[in-house]
C-alpha cells in the first residue's frame, strides 16, 4: 500500500460487522457520534489525520450491520447513513416453523 493508504493485505478484503447499529444515543441535534464517523468513510473513504491533516485513505473494506427494529430505547438511523446499505427485514419465525427447520437438520445427524 501506498503512503496514506490502510487496509487489508493486496488481493484481500476485510468484512466489518457492526451489531446493534442504531444502539448509539441521538446527541442535541440528532445526530448519533459513533455512526457519523462510520458515515463520513462510507461518503469519503477515509478520515483526516487530526495532527498533520494528512488524508488517511481506507479500501478495500465491506461494512455489513444489524439491529433491531427502532422503538424501545432504539432510533431509526439517519437517512445519510441508510442510503449506503441495502435493507433486509426478517420477520420472527413461529415455533412450528423454527421446529420444523431444526428438526430437519437434526435428522442429518
């Protein structure tokens, strides 16, 4: 890698899971600190040295994050930040769906 340019060894990539995304408390003017730094390499690809001012470059990084559904102490993430994932929603199995997938797996062994 060049000066000024992290990330994982050449021809690799690095998978960051973040969990409980929308974890992080809204400030006074609703922002959440944690996911704003995530947001500001996710719209620029890296951050600035805060001493030197050096532009410190991250590639070849994949963010994959989960969380809960917003409400109960949890707040919707920002749209800035939302706009850079692609959303899934899996609803709650029933017990005879979760008995019926686990049985069948139990039955390989």
């Amino acid at each position: 890698r060049k000066k000024g340019c992290y990330g994982p060894p050449l021809n690799k990539r690095c998978l960051i899971f973040v969990d409980d995304l929308n974890m992080p408390a809204k400030e006074t003017y609703g922002a959440q600190p944690p996911i704003e730094l995530l947001r500001q390499w996710m719209d620029t690809g890296g951050w600035y040295e805060r001493k030197t001012s050096e532009f410190r470059q991250l590639v070849d990084i994949n963010f994959i994050g989960a969380m809960g559904p917003p409400g109960a102490g949890r707040p919707h993430i920002t749209n800035r930040y939302q706009r850079h994932f692609n959303l899934v929603f899996v609803l709650p199995f029933e017990g005879d769906s979760l008995q019926r997938i686990f049985s069948s797996i139990m039955q390989w062994f």
